[in-house]
C-alpha cells in the first residue's frame, strides 16, 4: 500500500471517531439537559396569577395554591385534582370556588375565582351556600331572622350551642330548609328568630316565632315542606285539613 492510501485510510478512521465522539457528545448534553430541566426549577411551578374574588380571597388563594403546586412540574398539575383540594379548604373553599385554573408554561400556574352564593342567611352575619358551607354574608334587604342548630336535640332550645364559623359544613338539608324559609321571606314577629334544629329518629324542626312548632320530616322536599309548614303554622291555628302528601307534621298547634 503507498504511503499516500495509508494516510488516507488513517484520516478516514479519525473522522469517524471525530463524527462517533461528536454524537456521544450530543447525546449527553441532551440528556444533562433533560436532567437539569426535571431536576431544576425552570419547568417547576413558582408563581401563581390569581383572578376574581376580593384582595383578600385572592391573596388567600394564591398562598393556597402555591402550597398545593409548589415545585410541582408544569406537566404533572392536575386541574381536577387541585379545585377538588381547594374546594375542601375550611375557610376559602366555603366562600368562592375554582372558576377556572390553567398552566403557563414554563413555570406559572393562573387561577380564576368566583363567588360562591349564598341560598340564605343566618343571624349575625352569616350565610349558607348549598352544600351547607357556612360562609359571611348580610342579607340584600328583609328576610327572616334564622338561628340555625345543626346539633341532634332532644326538643327545640331556645339558645343552641353551636355558634357558626366561616368555613363549618352543615348537613345541605339544613341549608336547603334556611334557603326556602328565606326565598319565602317568612314573615317573623316582634323581631323573634326562626329556629331550625333537629329532633333525633324525626328529622327536621322549626320553631316559629309564637312557639309554633313544625316537624319536616326528612327535609328532603325543603320548600314543599316548608310552604306546608309555614302555612299551617300560625300560632293557635285550627287546622281542619293538611295535604296527606307532604310530610310536614305540625307541633304545638291543635290539627284536626
């Protein structure tokens, strides 16, 4: 072989190597990029964008949040998982809700809250929303004064001792019976409270302003039995007929 097809042959196997080295090489830096990007914080959450609500709801939320997803990949955030989540809060999950949640590559996530409405209100201050989140609220204009016991008594008291809180849970039958007593706007007299209690292995109980007393049942059909009972309902009334199928039973009044 000549001198001159030895080098040839030399130069050939060289650039090969060069060629095998440079895509080893390549390979690396994409796999240390790779690396550096699942390790690293560039594709982690650092920052949530809260929209809607109050200042202080979407401070609260977008504190919430970042506990949730922080340094959590973009990739990996479950939307349903985290409005389930913030929906369980004690106190943000009983007053607004998740409108909206999106990622935003390559490390913010954008949040979106609305306002969740109460179906009726409380004395001092308080509402329900219908899941029976107790939430602050003042009633837009005249309503009846309810004081809501949600604890298993043995007969109607005049003082509960449950005192509500921003973000407790009721049973949503509670909350479905204050949101009928409130649509109907009951008439109350001599600024006396409509209570709503609960009798043990009977169901739900309202007094009535004048110690009228009405049993729901189940509370199931609220404003159905509620319009029986509060039609029904007036202190010292004779009742002659009730529908037979509602069953609201009343207490404390002559029924014939």
């Amino acid at each position: 072989m000549r001198a001159s097809d030895a080098q040839a042959v030399r130069d050939t196997r060289w650039r090969r190597r060069l060629r095998r080295l440079a895509v080893y090489a390549v390979i690396v830096a994409l796999t240390g990029a790779a690396g550096w990007l699942y390790d690293g914080p560039s594709l982690r959450v650092q920052s949530v964008t809260v929209l809607g609500g109050t200042a202080r709801e979407r401070s609260l939320a977008a504190g919430r949040l970042l506990a949730i997803l922080g340094g959590r990949h973009i990739w990996s955030v479950s939307i349903d998982a985290v409005t389930n989540r913030f929906s369980s809060e004690r106190v943000l999950g009983a007053e607004v809700r998740l409108h909206m949640l999106a990622t935003r590559w390559p490390s913010s996530v954008e949040a979106e809250l609305s306002e969740i409405p109460p179906v009726g209100y409380l004395k001092d201050g308080y509402a329900l929303t219908g899941t029976g989140a107790v939430i602050a609220g003042k009633p837009p204009g005249p309503g009846p004064s309810i004081s809501l016991c949600p604890l298993v008594l043995t007969a109607m008291a005049a003082n509960c001792p449950w005192q509500p809180e921003v973000g407790d849970v009721v049973p949503a039958r509670f909350a479905a019976v204050v949101g009928a007593l409130w649509r109907d706007r009951v008439p109350k007299e001599s600024g006396e409270a409509i209570a709503v209690g609960e009798v043990p292995r009977s169901g739900i109980v309202i007094g009535l302003p004048g110690s009228a007393e009405c049993l729901l049942g189940s509370g199931v059909l609220a404003r159905a039995e509620v319009n029986a009972c509060t039609r029904f309902s007036a202190p010292g009334a004779v009742v002659d007929v009730i529908n037979p199928n509602s069953p609201a039973v009343l207490l404390n009044d002559r029924v014939g």
